[in-house]
C-alpha cells in the first residue's frame, strides 16, 4: 500500500468529487479517532456558485494537492530511501514541529510503517534508515515520536 498524504484535525478530503459530481475515490483510513463531517454535495456546489472567495480557496486547495501529488511521483521515482523519509521527516516537522530543548519535537506519533508506506519502502528499510539517522545524530527517538536535532542537515539530505 502506498499513502498518498496525511491529513490532521480540520483538513478536507473528497474534494476531488467537485470535479465531475462522482463519489469520492480514494480511501481514507483514520490512525487515531477522528469525528469527521460530510456536507451534502449540493450544499458545496451552491457555496462554490455563491461564493466566490469560497470558490478560489477550493481551487487553490485542489491546485496544491496536485501539485503535491507531483512531486511524490518524482520523489519516488528519483530518489533514494533515505531521501524520501529525510524528505518526510521535514515534512512532518514544518506541519506538526514543536520546539524543543533537543530541536523539533514532531507531535504526531507515526510507526515505521506508515512512514514506510508513505515513502513506497519496506518497514525493515526505513527502520535501518532512521536508525543510521539516529546514529548520525540527526534525531533521536521519545516514546515513539520522533525529535529532529539537527534538522538543517537533515534538510540536506532531501
């Protein structure tokens, strides 16, 4: 399996429906409860027709994701392993950093799994990756979250 994004508390995902009207075609699995609302497909479209603010932003949403989804493709095509979960570290440290005395606490608690899926590897690889990273002293590991200590040089690495 390969994850395309994570989504956080207050993000939107179906948006691709208000292309042609059709039902959402992607999965979504929850790693942790979630409450989610769905809004009627009707209620959308009559914001997107009367709003035109509200318009802009839903294509500008729709714009970045694509974009993003890009550059993952050639992330994926291109690089190497230790790359790309360089890359999803920063990445998870710009979205969920929180400073700390030892650098940037990421908040969000991800496996090696999921950070295996989302950088198309093996569990095994990754886990090898982060603990050369580890032993480089790039990171370190605090009840499985993870602490960027030297998060410039590990931008390097992307």
């Amino acid at each position: 399996m390969l994850t395309v994004a994570y989504r956080v508390a207050g993000d939107l995902v179906g948006e691709t429906a208000l292309a042609d009207g059709q039902t959402y075609r992607a999965t979504a699995s929850a790693t942790e409860p979630v409450e989610a609302i769905a809004v009627p497909f009707r209620a959308v479209l009559a914001l997107l027709q009367e709003n035109p603010a509200f318009a802009q932003r839903m294509l500008a949403l729709m714009v970045e994701r694509r974009l993003q989804a890009e550059r993952r493709v050639e992330s994926l095509l291109s690089r190497t392993v230790e790359s790309r979960v360089a890359e999803f570290l920063v990445d998870a440290a710009d979205r969920h950093g929180i400073p700390d005395s030892r650098g940037i606490l990421i908040s969000v608690k991800y496996t090696h799994q999921e950070i295996a899926d989302y950088v198309g590897s093996t569990r095994e690889t990754v886990t090898l990756t982060l603990g050369e990273l580890k032993r480089r002293e790039l990171l370190l590991f605090d009840h499985r979250r993870i602490v960027l200590t030297q998060a410039k040089e590990l931008e390097k690495l992307v």
